[in-house]
C-alpha cells in the first residue's frame, strides 16, 4: 500500500490564538482518508485539545457541530432551576420529602456531588458530606442530607443518601442484601454497614414497618467517566444484579457520569463545551453498556473538588442532575398512587 502525505493544522480552542508553528502530519492511505494509526503523535500530544488515548486523526472530529443535547447556559436559566428545586414539594401528601439514594463504586463521586449541590446554594463550595481520598471507602454509615436551599433555615424538600461503595462482590463494599434494606426503608440512619453483619430485624433501630416516607424514591448510580472502560465485569455484573432487584420494587434509576472534564480536555477548559463533546457522548454511551441503561437516564456532572468559589456553568450542570432527579421521584410517586388507592397525590 502507498501512503500519502498531508498536515493538518491545530485545533483552536474557544478563546485561544492559533498556533503557527504546530502541525501534525498524518499518513494517507490509497483511497484519499486518515490512517489514525499512523499519525506522528510526537507532535500532537501536548497540543491544546488533545485528548490522551484517543487516535490522532479523530481527534479533530471530537467536537460536534451542534450539541447533542439543548442547555441554556445562562443566569436566567440558573436561576430558574435554583428556585424550582428550592421550592419543590413531593408529588405526594403522604410524604414531606424526597429520598434519594446514590449508588456507586468508591471514588466515583458520590459524597463529591452531594457536597456540590450544596455548594450551588451555599455560593462558596462546602465539604457537606466529608470525602475521601483512599482506595477504601471514607463512607462507612448510612447518611441523609436535606439540601439547603438559599436560606439556610428553610431545607428544600431533597434528602440525599450517601453511603458506602460497592464491590465487586458480595464480599466487599456494600451488599445487594443491604442496599435492598435500604430502598425498602428497613436501615436506620447511621447505621454502619458491614459485610459480616447484613441489616436483619435484630439490628439496632431497625424499621419493622416502613412507610412510604422511610423509603428510597430514586436510586442514582454514580460512575467515574475516567473509569468507565477499566471497570471490572464483577462491578458490572454488581450493576446489572442491583437494578434488575431495584426495578422489581418499582423504583426508577437514572445515573450521574461524574469527571467528564477528565476525560475531555476541551470540556476541563469550558464546562459548557460537554454536550458539544463526541468523547463525553460515548463514554456516557459506555456507561450505559455497563449500568444497562438507557443513555437518556444518565447525565453528566462536574463536582467542585479542589475550587473555592462556585461557577454559573458548573452550577447549571449540577441543577440540571437534580432536576433530572425529581422528575423520576414525582413519576415513583405518581406510580405509588396509581397502586395504593389511599394515596393522595
């Protein structure tokens, strides 16, 4: 086979001048297209926009021309997700607030986005649920935390549930045993979760018959976007196990894809740049392949980490996340009615 030769000039990103005296050279094969395996990555992989891993002929078609999904990134729109969320009532008389219980392996950002959605109301980022940095889970109890709204002493009616990360197994992490305690409102707050002691009806402050109040509403499943393809088939099979148990009690799922800015250079940049992102796309089409979920459950986030102040972007990717949220606890709640007759919507 022949190859020709052609130089493709950097990728300019929003905001950036070009560069005059960086090229790539790419091998051209017989029919006129990129050879991704021959492109002389010496020359690229320091470039603004590159993306590590990722063949250096696609890296210049890893932003889309048009998002493939609609934000307004405005203060507007900030603002109006920010009031809706604040003032939010359960679609349901019998119960005063929403449960949500978020499920994923260690580090995948759970404790990280509790603490952010706390942040966006806060205006200062705040370390709500305290976070770890070991490769053992920091989170050992069953925590609730009812979401501030912008006046610290009216709570919003949001409560999200941390607890410990899952294995791969039954023998690490948090059991299904355990997690189905949990979502059937049987696990006292605080309680500590141990492999070799599952939740039974001689645990202390166990719930003999929970209400539709000490339930979990929704169940969020929190993966690491720069994990996602490393993930073990235990962890996977773990995932598959947990929502086939979840769905027979009639709980709806969605998913948090957390650290897409690890795994976009151009989404790190500008946060606004992710639905824009071919790479945020498909690791969110991956995750979906391990969670067996449809993609339209599952949303990006960037948690606040190492910041002191907030960001009007992040902040609406966040508020979008716990919008997606509530809609599927009103639909639990409007599906609760539609089988327990004494139940007022």
């Amino acid at each position: 086979m022949s190859f020709n030769f052609r130089t493709f000039p950097a990728p300019v990103l929003h905001g950036e001048k070009p560069s005059s005296t960086f090229s790539a050279t790419v091998l051209l094969g017989e029919d006129g297209k990129p050879d991704s395996s021959k492109v002389c990555k010496e020359n690229v992989i320091n470039t603004p926009g590159w993306v590590a891993g990722l063949p250096g002929a696609e890296q210049w078609q890893s932003k889309m021309e048009s998002p493939w999904r609609e934000v307004a990134w405005t203060e507007d729109r900030r603002e109006t997700l920010m009031e809706s969320i604040s003032s939010y009532k359960p679609g349901c008389e019998a119960v005063s607030e929403a449960r949500v219980l978020l499920l994923g392996p260690i580090g995948a950002g759970k404790s990280s986005f509790i603490s952010s959605v706390q942040s966006v109301f806060t205006g200062r980022f705040t370390n709500r649920a305290m976070v770890g940095s070991s490769s053992a889970s920091f989170t050992k109890k069953l925590q609730l935390f009812n979401i501030r709204g912008r006046n610290p002493k009216q709570p919003t009616a949001l409560v999200l549930c941390d607890v410990m990360g899952l294995g791969d197994g039954e023998t690490t992490g948090l059991t299904l045993h355990d997690t189905l305690a949990i979502i059937k409102g049987h696990a006292p707050e605080g309680h500590k979760f141990s492999p070799e002691r599952p939740v039974r009806s001689e645990t202390v402050g166990y719930v003999k018959k929970p209400s539709l109040k000490d339930k979990v509403h929704c169940v969020v499943f929190v993966v690491d976007a720069s994990k996602v393809s490393s993930y073990t088939k235990g962890l996977g099979a773990t995932f598959q196990q947990l929502r086939e148990h979840i769905s027979d009690l009639g709980v709806h799922q969605v998913a948090l894809l957390t650290h897409v800015d690890q795994v976009c250079q151009e989404t790190s940049r500008e946060i606004t740049q992710v639905y824009n992102s071919r790479i945020v796309q498909q690791t969110i089409n991956k995750a979906g392949a391990l969670l067996g979920m449809s993609t339209s459950y599952i949303v990006p986030v960037k948690n606040y980490s190492s910041e002191l102040d907030v960001d009007e972007n992040t902040d609406i990717l966040l508020l979008s996340a716990v919008d997606h949220i509530l809609q599927y606890v009103d639909l639990h709640f409007q599906d609760c009615a539609a089988t327990m007759p004494n139940l007022s919507l």
